[in-house]
C-alpha cells in the first residue's frame, strides 16, 4: 500500500469523492446526518480518490463515485492497491449492470448505488457500513476454531470430483454451519463457479500474477460469496494463456483461507496435485473419487501409494461416484479386490437429478435435499466432519499435555478414577 498505515482508532471515519454537484449536496447532507464533518466530501469522483488516498490515510469508510470511469474494474482495482486494510468502500455509478455489480462484489466493494441517487438509499448504505466496522472481524470470529482443510482429488478426469467438492462445500456450510472455503484449482476449466451459478472473477488469476499480495484483505477480496456460510475462489482463464507458477501461490492461498475460515476445501486436479504435492501437505482429509472402472482402479492404486509416501498422517477417504451396480465395467466387489482395500462411500448415479442440479445452478447435495440421495451426502459430510473434529481433539490433548494437563492425567487415571490399563 502506498498510504502509510495509521491505526483505525486515528482515521478519518468518513470521505468521499463526487463528480457532480447534485450528489455532493446529498452526500454532505447524509455524512451530516451520521454525525460526519461535510468538509471531508469532495469533488474529483474515483480517480481523485486514489490520488489523495496514496498520499494520505484511508478512512474508516469512503464513498466513491464512478460516474466518470472509463474502465471501473482497473479504477477499482487502482483503489484497492491505495486504501489500507479495513476500510469499508460504497460505490456509485450510472452503469445499470449485474455482471458489473458482481465483479465490484468481489473486487471488494461493499455495496454499489446507481445514481440518480435518493438520500434515503445512501443512509442505508452508510448505516450498514458502519455496522459492519463494529461488528467482530471474519477471522477473529474463528480464532478459536479449529480449522480442517481438505483436498479432492479426482483419480482419472471425469469422475465427477468437482461436484463432490461442491456438494460437500454446500452440505458443510449450510447443514453443518461452518464457515466454509471452496477452492478451485483448474485455472483453465473449472467448474466450481458454474456449477454453483457464480462468476468466478480474477481473484485467483490475479493471485497466481501476483503472489507477494495474497493476504488476508486480498482473500477478503478476492472470494465470491455464494451464501453467508460459502465462499468461492475459481477462475476461468483464457485457454491461450498458459499458468506460470510455481505453486507458491496455491500454497499461500491456502494459508490464508486457512486464518480465515473453518473448513477450507481444494479441489485439485491430477496435473496440479503431480508437480505441487506440497498443496496437500497440511490436508487433514483427502478425498479420492473414482468410478468403478478398470481405468480407475488402476490409478487409484497409484495415487494411494502416492497419498501414503507423500502426505502419511492425512486420512484418505475414497469415494465411488456415478455408481450403476447394474451396468459397471467391475462390480464394486471386484473394484475393492483389485485396490485392496475397501470404499468408504458411494455415491448412486441419478441422472435426473444430476440434469436438475445443472439447470437450477445449484450444487448436486443442494439438489438431493428431500430426497433418498440426500442421506449419501450426510454420510459422506458426518464422515469427513468427525474425523476433523477428532483430529482437533487430539491436537488440543496433545498442546495440554505439553503444557501440564492435569495431575490424574500424568499419574494415568482417568476421569472415573481408575487406572488405564498399561
């Protein structure tokens, strides 16, 4: 940030930047009303703001009038690289478009007001503004909370893993209450953004461009909400222009989701998950889906030898999907014997509902709500939620006995008194 930092406590609480005279009137009249001096609304509209606030500080909350912006996205974007961590930003503009609204959404603005405006309309936004400075911050809420993060992976293209990880998304953050993190790793062709009726925006396109920006204001950003519980990072790149990383910045990603969510989901395709086994490396959970073909046995066994010399402590859940007992290449009995172990969930192959989920725009559990198929969707949820919690329980015993626990428990009794057998 150009503006040198100054803490919340000393900020201006209010400015704002105008382009005409109508709505510089209103705009004093409603700062007024909220008990904000008038001298901080200003003429110049969004370009002066960015040249003011790079030399000064951001305020608690800025009103920025876009009338005149040849390009809001890149102005947008030009803003957001000048206004410090916190500040809440309302937008005005003359552009009646819902694809621009979303993308301003998920550059980070707070609200956008199309002009001509109405003085009550603008108080509203303001007052919704100044409620959301005092509410507890996003991450704060869940510091203690632990956090569960878990990768899907597809053996073979096609399966269906990304409408495992979005069903799962969705049954976690409505059914299971948790706010939750959904990240697309197809750059090119992901689904995770259609599936769910969402535009994916350049948040992660801008991430892998610029990986020194990721942090916690640039996730707060970047994501798309699909609902208060879930939000989205996926991209749709152009298919002419290949993705230059390293991987650094999937990694950073997911640490910073990992501050500021309670479940965070990757979904990775093989091509990603190969050259970066480091994105699974904080897993506690990794969720392997096939179909029960001859195909996907043979690389679901490569990729649980993989699992096993690269991530050792993750649990590796396998998932079978798009099952027809009746019409299979193997049956699932000659499917287990082949990999040698067993599968933990499966998943039965409705294509009407499959249909239905694509035409609403919605994720396939959100779809099977009410239904038989319904109850395959809590299994699979309880499962992956009781190992996470499981998992947090015994790191928690693991820091208390570092730092003391208590006395029966060194002396090697347990809570009815009796000895643990030895």
């Amino acid at each position: 940030m150009n503006a040198h930092f100054r803490s919340a406590t000393q900020r201006d609480p209010f400015n704002a930047f105008v382009c005409d005279d109508d709505t510089l009137e209103l705009i004093r009249v409603a700062a007024s009303d909220m008990g904000w001096p008038m001298e901080k609304c200003n003429k110049g509209g969004l370009r002066n703001a960015v040249q003011s606030l790079s030399v000064s500080a951001s305020p608690n909350i800025l009103f920025v009038d876009m009338s005149e912006s040849g390009d809001p996205i890149n102005d947008i974007n030009a803003l957001a690289e000048v206004c410090e961590p916190g500040t809440v930003v309302i937008a005005a503009g003359q552009v009646n478009d819902v694809r621009l609204y979303r993308d301003l959404l998920s550059s980070g603005i707070q609200d956008y007001l199309l002009k001509p405006l109405s003085l009550d309309q603008v108080r509203e936004s303001l007052t919704m503004a100044q409620a959301m400075l005092s509410a507890p911050k996003h991450a704060d809420m869940h510091d203690d909370k632990p956090h569960h993060m878990m990768a899907v992976v597809g053996v073979r293209g096609g399966v269906g893993a990304s409408m495992v990880a979005t069903s799962l998304a969705w049954a976690i953050s409505e059914q299971a209450d948790r706010q939750t993190a959904l990240l697309d790793l197809d750059v090119h062709f992901g689904t995770g953004a259609l599936t769910l009726d969402l535009e994916p925006g350049r948040g992660l396109i801008d991430a892998i461009d610029n990986p020194s920006r990721i942090d916690g204001l640039f996730i707060e950003r970047a994501m798309v909400r699909a609902s208060d519980k879930l939000s989205l990072l996926s991209a749709e790149a152009p298919i002419h222009q290949p993705v230059m990383t390293d991987g650094s910045a999937f990694f950073q990603l997911e640490e910073e989701l990992r501050n500021a969510f309670e479940m965070t989901i990757v979904d990775i395709p093989r091509q990603v998950l190969i050259p970066f086994p480091h994105l699974v490396s904080e897993a506690g959970t990794i969720l392997l889906v096939s179909d029960v073909t001859l195909a996907a046995a043979r690389d679901t066994i490569r990729l649980l030898s993989w699992f096993k010399q690269n991530v050792p402590g993750a649990r590796v859940l396998l998932v079978a999907n798009k099952f027809q007992s009746a019409i299979g290449e193997l049956s699932r009995k000659e499917f287990e014997s082949s990999i040698e172990r067993a599968i933990d969930i499966v998943i039965p192959f409705d294509p009407k509902l499959v249909a239905q989920a694509a035409k609403l725009g919605k994720s396939y559990a959100e779809t099977c709500k009410g239904t038989k198929a319904a109850q395959v969707w809590n299994n699979l949820m309880r499962l992956i939620l009781d190992g996470a919690d499981a998992e947090a329980e015994d790191a928690a015993a693991s820091v208390k006995g570092k730092s003391g626990g208590s006395l029966l428990g060194k002396l090697g009794f347990t809570k009815k008194g009796k000895k643990e057998a030895a």
